[in-house]
C-alpha cells in the first residue's frame, strides 16, 4: 500500500479512512493492514466491508437449516460436473418435462450467497431432476443418487429451497445495493434498519416491530413473536407447505416453520452483533 501510494505521489497523511473485508490479513486483531494502519495514522477511520458482513450474516443463520439443504445443492452439482453423458441423458428429461435446457450451478465455497442462484436453478429443474434421478438411482444405485433422490422426493426439501431462495434475494438485494460504485455509506445505517426490520416483520408482532429501534429488537422473545402457523416464510414455501400439510402433519409442518424461524432469528441476531447502528462507522 505505501509503494503504491509512493509511486503515485500520494502522502499517506491524506489518508480518511480504509476500507475492506474482514479477512484476518485486512482486518485481524495483530498485524492486519487496518491494525498497522491505524497505529501509524490514529484519525484513520476503519469501515469493514458491509457486503462481506452480510455473508458471514447469512453463512450463521444457515447454520439453523438441515445441512441436507446445501448438500443437495453440492451433490447435484457433481454428479453433472463429472460426466458429459449424464449431462447428455439429463437433456432428454429437460426437453420432456419443458424445462430449460441449463447446466446446473455450483455455490462457491466462500460466498454462502452465492447459493442463491443454485437454489433457483434447482426450482426451476426439480421435476426434471426428481424424474431424471428416480431413473438413476434404480439403473446406477449407489449412495450419493440414493441420497440426491431421497432428498428430492422429501418435499419439505422444495419448501426449504423456496425459503431460502426468498431469504437470500433479501440479504443479496442488500449487498447489491452496496456493490455501487459510487459511495452510499451515508445509506448504511437505514439500510440497515430496513433490513432488520423487513426480516423481524416476518415472525414478529407488527406493532413490536414498528415501535422499537431495530437495534433494541429481542428475536428470541418468544411473547413478541406471531403465532407459529403465522410465520412467513414467503409465498412459493408458504403454497408448497400448504399442498403438504396434510399428508405431512402438523408435527412435521410445525418443525419446519421453527427451522425457518430459527434462521431469521438467527439473521437479527447476526446483524445487530455486526452493526453498531448508534454509530454506523463503528462495524463491529
């Protein structure tokens, strides 16, 4: 960073502030870039990444999901990945069945986010899919198409996409905001505010929601929660779930809107340990 600076003939006493992600090389407790910075120039004013933030945001709340959820994601993704034959006879199904004829997507690794677009290509082709696995798994068994079907064939699997296909437009809409070029950090802290609030207003009693600060919101007070049956989860799970409800059960359907409520509880919590809103260039 100083070279640069130095070949461009740049003192570093212009320096404002930095900005970046929150890798430990950027912004780690002992020798980062940001702490360096800050003991040569201590009126630097240190801004982590928002955009960064929210992924760490929706990669804890996804912790409350099954794990069978990003699994089939990955699995779908490999078993294509690996042959152009199966990718070849996968074709046939989509031709038939009218779906577009698109590869599946792979989730990067380190953007959790970045699942969003998986999901919805796995939406888009799940008929084709649980038929074009059903025919696999009985000509090839084998463990991972046993395991690809059975969680096809599960429709809480769909509903769980459908969720979280909703959620993750949500927190992407946001980091899309953000990825502007041009500088929107006076936008941060209602951004914010917004965020928290459009995410508490889907479990939470409306009049809690609009009379306190979102920074004060307690998601885990079950007594400012709606009731279970009333919690959103967005329309293409809330329409799945109603279609299963009754050859699930109540018990089952239950579980499941908890799971869902766990990760918004979950995506508060997160966000509120990440954002200090009483002073928006203090993110935590």
């Amino acid at each position: 960073m100083k070279e640069t600076f130095l070949q461009h003939n740049i003192p570093m006493r212009n320096i404002i502030g930095y900005s970046s992600d929150t890798t430990n090389v950027m912004f780690g407790q002992y020798n980062s870039v940001s702490q360096l910075l800050k003991s040569e120039f201590s009126y630097v004013q240190l801004v982590k990444c928002s955009c960064h933030l929210i992924h760490l945001v929706s990669s804890h709340a996804a912790l409350k999901l099954p794990k069978g959820v990003e699994d089939l994601c990955r699995d779908v993704y490999a078993h294509f990945s690996r042959s152009s034959k199966r990718q070849d006879v996968y074709k046939e199904f989509q031709a038939f069945f009218n779906a577009q004829p698109l590869k599946i997507l792979s989730p990067a690794h380190t953007r959790w986010l970045s699942l969003q677009e998986c999901v919805n290509r796995l939406l888009e082709q799940f008929e084709a899919l649980t038929r074009y696995f059903t025919l696999t798994a009985n000509e090839d068994p084998s463990h991972s198409n046993d395991r690809i079907l059975a969680s096809l064939q599960n429709r809480f699997t769909q509903a769980y996409l459908e969720f979280l296909s909703y959620q993750l437009e949500r927190l992407n809409a946001f980091n899309r905001l953000f990825q502007s070029e041009r500088p929107l950090l006076h936008m941060l802290k209602p951004e914010i505010e917004s965020l928290i609030k459009s995410i508490a207003c889907d479990f939470m009693k409306i009049d809690i929601v609009k009379s306190t600060s979102p920074n004060k919101l307690n998601p885990t007070d079950v007594n400012q929660h709606v009731p279970l049956s009333e919690t959103y989860v967005g329309l293409g799970a809330t329409a799945t779930i109603h279609e299963i409800a009754s050859v699930a059960g109540k018990a089952d359907v239950d579980n499941f809107l908890t799971t869902c409520k766990n990760f918004l509880i979950e995506s508060i919590l997160q966000i509120q340990s990440r954002f200090d809103l009483d002073d928006p260039l203090k993110i935590r």
